[in-house]
C-alpha cells in the first residue's frame, strides 16, 4: 500500500509546454517549460546554474504579441539521469512579474484551468 503524503504546495502545477527564454550569469538559453504555476516554474536545461542564481525570463505565451517579462531565482535542480551529458530539471520560484504583464500571465493560466487542456499535478 502506497502512503498518501498531505500536498504541500500553494497552487496547481500546470503540465504546459511553454518557449521560454532564460538570461542568467551572461548567458541566454531557450528552454521550454515542464510545468507552470502562478509562483514558479520547472523546466529542463543542458547545464547546472548556480544555487540561487537570479534569472530574467521571458516567457511566450500563445496568441500574446509580446512574451511575459518575470524575474524569477533557482529554489532547486538536479540531474535527469545519472549520465554525464544529462540535463537538469530546474524549479524557479517566480519574484516579480512585469506590472504590464500581470493580468496576461495570470489569465492565460486561469483559461488554462478552465479549458482542461492540461494535466494537473496535486
């Protein structure tokens, strides 16, 4: 019999692949999400950032004109596999989102929600 640990975290991840653009340490790399929520983000780059690095995000949304500008931070990451060429998942808690981007960021994860176009993860 499986144990059912009590959910910790605040908000849903959305299981959504989303293009997303990282600047961090003098380096750009193009990611895509894994999953989304309104606080942070996971997604999987070819190669480890510093703990706690600080991260300028852009984030594409479908059908917006502009991508949603976040300032976001590494809260963990970790090898996919144990190989040597293997990428890491990285989870961002997400600090500040671009006053004008707000509402669009936010309501295209609450249509997200509604449209039940994804996989939620409890």
């Amino acid at each position: 019999m499986k144990l059912k640990l009590p959910e910790r975290r605040r908000f849903i991840r959305i299981e959504v692949p989303l293009k997303v653009k990282i600047v961090t340490e003098g380096r750009v790399d193009d990611v895509v999400t894994k999953n989304i929520s309104p606080i942070g983000m996971r997604f999987e780059i070819a190669r480890e950032l510093d703990r706690a690095a600080k991260l300028d995000i852009s984030l594409t949304i479908p059908t917006y004109d502009t991508p949603v500008r976040l300032k976001g931070k590494v809260v963990w990451q970790a090898k996919v596999s144990l190989e040597d060429n293997s990428p890491y998942d990285v989870g961002v808690e997400i600090l500040e989102i671009e006053n004008r981007d707000k509402n669009s960021f936010l309501k295209y994860l609450c249509d997200l929600l509604y449209e039940n176009t994804f996989k939620p993860r409890y």
